[in-house]
C-alpha cells in the first residue's frame, strides 16, 4: 500500500442496500485508514462543505479526497478499492479501455439504482455481513 495516498471520504446512499453492502465491505478492508464513509443522508453529510447538493450525491456516486479534490462516478471505485488494498480490483477499474463501458454501466446504476438495490442489494448486504462474521469468529 503507497504510504503517500491520501484519505478519501466515501459519499454513499444508506438507504440503499447494495451501497450499504459496498460500504461494509469496503470498510471491512479500511486497515490502513484511509476511507471514510459518510451516509448523505445523515448529518455528518454537509452539501456546502463538499460542495454537491444532496441530490447530486444521490446521483452519482462521488469522493473527496483530503485536500478538497471532488473525484465522481467510475473514477471513485479504483481509488477507494486502492486504499482498501485490492490492488487487482483497483487495476481493473482503472482501465482507460474499459471506461467508456463503465461510464455508461454506471449512468444506467445511477438511474435505477434504488430498483437494482430492492432486487440485488439484500442478498449482496447478507453476503457482506456473512462473511465478516465468520472472518470475526
């Protein structure tokens, strides 16, 4: 893990089960420290501070690292799964060839989002929990 990255501050949806579930496990890695996650629905989440209004957190997904820099969409998920030391996970969301695919992948998750959470998002949050249980047992 590169000594020399900065924190990232995570944006997410927790009324949303798949984000909630990305969260978890994505914290479940956090050793190093250098996410931090925060509900926009909660008031931890300050829209003029960050500078995105709620219902532009809610439409994309964004971060912000800790000298103020905003980063949004796909771009989010290689930097927050670098810090949570997934390097191959990180690699391949990092991709320039695949990011035209992700962007539009990710608009259509945007969009649908809270229909796509309701089909996949408790089954992918019990996944999480399950497993953090048996790696805490």
């Amino acid at each position: 893990m590169n000594p020399k990255l900065q924190k990232l501050s995570l944006f997410y949806d927790g009324a949303c089960p798949l984000c909630q579930a990305e969260i978890l496990f994505l914290s479940g890695r956090n050793q190093a420290g250098l996410l931090e996650f925060i509900d926009i629905n909660s008031e931890r989440y300050d829209p003029i501070k960050v500078g995105i209004s709620c219902e532009e957190a809610l439409a994309a997904m964004y971060g912000q690292y800790a000298d103020g820099t905003l980063i949004s969409g796909p771009a989010v998920f290689p930097a927050a799964y670098q810090r949570a030391n997934l390097p191959k996970l990180a690699w391949f969301f990092s991709r320039k060839s695949l990011q035209p695919a992700l962007q539009i992948g990710y608009r259509f998750f945007a969009k649908n989002r809270h229909a796509i959470s309701g089909l996949l998002g408790p089954g992918a949050l019990w996944l999480v929990k399950s497993s953090r249980q048996k790696t805490h047992a």
